[in-house]
C-alpha cells in the first residue's frame, strides 16, 4: 500500500495550512463544487457532463490546499456488480489518510484527487475536480504534490503549479497500448496571480466546442 503524503512529510500538513492560507478564495472550489473532469482510455481529458474536450496546451491551476486522498469501492465480477461504483471517503491530503471502509460486495482501492482552474485559453475560468485511482493517475498526483512539497519545505511564495493536461502511453503485453495522464508542470505562480474571477454569463450562450468524439467500435 502506497505511503500518503503525512507520513512522507511529516511537516507538510502545517505547512500547507500557514504558507497556504487564502488560496481557497483565488483558484478553488470545495469538493462538491465545479465540474467533475477525467483521463480516458483513449488518452483524452474531458469536463463536464457534456464532456468537453480540454484544449491542447491550455494552462491550469492546481489548488495546493485542494488535494484529496482517500478511498473508493467498485463491484466487480464476483459479486455480479461490475462497474458499479459501491462507495468513496475523500479528505484533505493536509489530514491522515481516512481510514479504510468497512468491506463492501466489491473492491476499495486507493484514490487521489486535486482541484483546478483553467487559466489560459477557451476553458479560461472554468473550476473542475479531478480523481483517479488508477496507477497512472496516482502516479501523476504524486508526482505533482512533491513538486509543491518541495517549494512550500524551500520557502518559494510562488506555490500554485501551473501546468498543461496531456497523455502518455506504453504497450501492455496483454491489452496493447495504455494511454497514461501526464500533468505537466510549466511555471510557477502565487495565490494572488491565480485569482479567478466570477464572470456575469454571456446573453447568447456560445456553441459548446470540442466535445467527444463518437467513436466506431
């Protein structure tokens, strides 16, 4: 089981909370807000319920007080649910890892998450919640919260990563090519370069762009 970030850090989560006051107010959204998005087998990053398409090397935000850790549970084929989604526990990755659930008729994994805000481009504004407990996804969280570990722990004021959203892949013996998440970091900015401000909607609604592609089977 993988180590959280508490147990590799021990100063982090105080850290987090005195270098990081505020910046819930510039990028971010609690939890249970903004537009949900995902990494697909395809190698695609989608938003929304619609499903919007992620523009090609826009830039985002990533909240450092809005990382998640926690657990999720899914059926699967002994218990004839396969897919269905049993149960989640999510809490700040500033606080200990939330305890395992009791068992349930599938599986509980290990899940990561992180808040952002696009701040460059056509989704300029738009705020979504990104989880994954798939090996590429976790591995693309830890790879980022180290990055702004290490600038927190260095004393950097500029401790919002600004990164662009793209993919990776390798061939498996067995399924063939996976595509992986890749969040790149591209710069650094502060809480208050990062602000994001609520904008009054247009009269006429633009049509939605590059939504999913249907695919032939």
């Amino acid at each position: 089981m993988s180590k959280n970030i508490a147990e590799t850090k021990d100063a982090l989560p105080a850290t987090l909370t005195n270098l990081a006051t505020g910046l819930a107010q510039s990028i971010a959204h609690s939890a249970s807000g903004g537009a949900f998005m995902k990494f697909t087998k395809f190698g695609e990053w989608l938003y929304g319920a619609e499903e919007i398409v992620v523009e090609e090397g826009s830039e985002w935000a990533i909240n450092p007080q809005g990382f998640l850790q926690g657990w999720i549970a899914w059926g699967n084929k002994e218990h004839n649910n396969e897919g269905e989604k049993l149960g989640e526990v999510m809490g700040a990755a500033s606080e200990p890892m939330p305890a395992q659930p009791e068992p349930v008729d599938g599986t509980w994994s290990e899940q990561r998450g992180m808040q952002l805000a696009c701040v460059s481009g056509d989704d300029e504004g738009t705020q979504v919640l990104y989880k994954s407990n798939s090996h590429g996804g976790l591995k693309a969280y830890n790879s980022v919260i180290l990055e702004v570990v290490k600038r927190i722990e260095a004393g950097e004021a500029d401790i919002v990563p600004i990164v662009t959203l793209d993919a990776d892949s390798y061939t498996h013996n067995t399924y063939g090519k996976i595509f992986t998440p890749e969040i790149k970091i591209v710069k650094w900015a502060s809480m208050d370069q990062t602000a994001v401000e609520e904008e009054e909607p247009e009269p006429e609604e633009k049509p939605k762009r590059r939504t999913r592609r249907s695919r032939a089977a």
